[in-house]
C-alpha cells in the first residue's frame, strides 16, 4: 500500500526504541504504573519492570470506537444529563477485556476541550470522559492512527493522547513529539513484553500540522517494518500491528490490505517473522480473520461503538454496528529467542444496540433474549465475515 505522506526518520527511531525499556517510567507520556495485575500474568508491569517468568498471555482486540451524536447523547443520558458516561455501554464486553492479560481497543476519534462542544460525524470532537471508560472496561491500550486523527489538528491529538495518559490507556499512532513517536504502547504480560505500532492510511486529506511529520503514523511498508524491527531490538517479544486500512463497507478484503498484510508477515529477522499479529480497523464491517505465512491478521474487525449508519449507497446498513473481538493465546517459545506462538485463535462477535444504546456480546444471547432473532442474525452474518477466507481450518473458533 503507498500513501502520499512520510514521515520518521527510521535510524532514529531504531536509536530510541533500543532505550525505551530504561527511561519510559511512570508518568512518562503513554505509560502507566498503576496497570492491574489480571490472571496472574503481570499485566501490572509497566514498560521498563521485570517481566518474570514466562507463562504465555491472552490478548484481545476490538474494532472502532466511533461516538456518533446519537452515541454522545446516549452517554450523557446514562451520566444523568451531566457530562457522559460510557462505562455502561461497554458493560457487556467488559467481562471478555477484563479477562484478558492484554486488551487493545481502536480510539478512532479525538477528544474535544472539556466542556465540549462534542460532534459526531463528519468531524469529530468526542467527549474525554471515553479513556476513563475503556480503562474501566479494562483495554491496556488504544491505536489512535485513523483518517480522523486530525479532525481537531494538532490539539485535538493534544486533549486525545492527554485525556488517555491520564486514565491510564497507553497508545500508539499518533504523537505530541517527534520522541514520542518513536516509542509503541508496551505492555508486560505472562513474562512477554507486547509491543504495539499502529497506522492509517490517510487523514481524510487534513495536512500534518506545520513542523509535525510525526504527528501521525500513515502506513508505509518500509516504516513499518523498521519499526517492529526496532521494537524487537528493544526488547519486544511480541510486536502487534494495528492498521486502520481497506475499503469501507467492503466485506472481503481488498487487494490492497491482501497484498501488505502478506508482505508484512512474509517479513523475517535471522528467520524470525517481524511481526506477530495485524490487526485491522476502518471498513465499519467485519472482515475475514486468515493466518499468512504463519501469521494471524484480523483484516477489519468492525466498529464496537457506533452510531446508527449509512452505507456508500446511502442506505441504513445495520453492518455498521456489527464487530468482532479477537483473542489470541500466547505461549511461551520453546527455544529463547524464538516467536511466541499463538496456540489458540477466538473471535467474540458483537454489535452496538442503538435501541438501548449497549454493546451486546452476540455469543451470549440467550434464546429467550427479546432481540433474540436480531442478534442471532448479527451473529450469524460476523461469523460468515470472519470466516470467510477459511481460518475454521487453521483453528479459528468463536469464543464467549
């Protein structure tokens, strides 16, 4: 995939990743010292802390969080008219991302100043009070990289990247400095340190702000691959990618998502894969989940949080609530210095309810639900998405 923008000096970034694990301490932009400890596998760790002994980790990945106006005045509801609660609308999930050692959500949008004022599409400014929900829904970690990181220019990355710093989310995919840009979200887990990178494809045509090439990651296969490959100098024992790419409402990957993703994960460092684990936001859909060259890429996961929308053709699409949640299992290698293998692939269907303004875990539904039929349908159409391209046989499942 090419794109019209570049940005980062590669030997630079390679230069301060390899000092990331001694100097990011708490308080430090994107960290946090106060992460719980989930499961017993170290989850509290923050970057530069002693992993431990090495137990192998679940990781989760959910699709665009995307507040619509609908969504924002939802959330003000369940806040009682003042300021926005989005802690009980992400309530169903919650016991599926609390669980899991590492949970990485898509932050699509950025924050408006306190106070507001908040809108929805076409640009977005969301209410701050979202990084104290998905923290409290228990993500680690958010990519900030979409075509709408620069809806609000520079602050609005400013508030964003604040607002998540101070609720304790790290990120990755957008900047306040050409420093920060040079460090991904690490997150220890089960004796693994987990390191995460995140790109767009474009900005919606919005210019990177005047002397800020970094404020932005856009996706480039050179880049990209020199920065997994500086992250695993530094330390990383599992490097996930997260791409906001594809083509909107498009079910099927396209050529262009198909092509990168074998390119990435055909990508090796003295016969070890560059990286672990892509996975994909943007489309609205859900997409095929497909294991390349050894790989899992999860080509679009859909959105989690949206409004009730409208296709290219014009038309209400009920696909734009839809998702998918991944969960990978990691263990350790057998041989130090190997990759961690995933030795167990899941997905999680689910959609966002606009009639009770909730996220709905599609595979608990119960057959004496009200909306039983509407859910079971959702389900059955995430599931053909997801597995679409055949990963049933390389073992993906649907999980609970």
């Amino acid at each position: 995939m090419t794109t019209r923008m570049r940005h980062g000096a590669v030997a630079a970034a390679a230069l301060l990743l390899g000092t990331i694990a001694g100097c990011a301490g708490p308080g430090a932009p994107g960290t946090a010292s106060d992460r719980p400890v989930r499961n017993g596998a170290g989850t509290g760790s923050s970057a530069g802390g002693d992993a431990g002994p090495q137990r192998g980790f679940t990781l989760v990945a959910s699709g665009d969080v995307l507040p619509h106006d609908s969504v924002i005045s939802r959330a003000n509801v369940d806040a009682g008219g003042t300021g926005h609660d989005f802690v009980p609308m992400l309530a169903g999930v919650k016991p599926v991302v609390s669980a899991a050692d590492v949970a990485i959500c898509h932050m699509e949008t950025v924050y408006g100043p306190d106070g507001g004022p908040f809108t929805g599409y076409p640009s977005f400014k969301s209410p701050p009070e979202i990084a104290t929900a998905l923290r409290a829904t228990g993500y680690d970690s958010c990519s900030t990289a979409s075509n709408h990181t620069l809806d609000a220019g520079a602050d609005g990355i400013t508030r964003t990247l604040g607002a998540l710093d101070k609720a304790g989310v790290k990120h990755a995919g957008s900047a306040r400095s050409a420093e920060e840009d040079t460090r991904p979200a690490l997150l220890d887990a089960g004796g693994a340190r987990i390191a995460q990178l995140a790109y767009t494809y474009d900005t919606n045509g919005n210019p990177l702000p005047a002397g800020q090439p970094w404020a932005v990651d856009i996706i480039d296969e050179e880049k990209i691959v020199a920065d997994a490959r500086a992250a695993r100098a530094a330390g990383a024992d599992v490097v996930v990618v997260s791409m906001h790419w594809g083509t909107e409402w498009q079910e099927a990957p396209d050529e262009k998502q198909l092509d990168l993703g074998r390119r990435l994960t055909a990508s090796t460092t003295d016969g070890r894969p560059d990286i672990d684990l892509i996975i994909g936001t943007h489309v609205h859909v859900p997409q095929a989940y497909e294991k390349v060259n050894g790989t899992w890429i999860i080509y679009g996961m859909g959105d989690q949080i949206a409004g009730e929308m409208t296709n290219n053709a014009g038309r209400f699409d009920p696909r734009g609530t839809q998702g998918s949640i991944g969960r990978f299992t990691f263990a350790p290698p057998e041989t130090e210095g190997e990759r961690w293998p995933v030795t167990k692939a899941e997905f999680i269907p689910q959609t966002m309810d606009n009639n009770v303004g909730r996220v709905v875990n599609l595979a608990r539904v119960r057959d004496d639900d009200p909306a039983g039929d509407d859910y079971r349908a959702a389900r059955a159409a995430i599931e053909a998405a997801v597995l679409g391209r055949g990963a049933a046989k390389d073992g993906l499942t649907m999980g609970r």
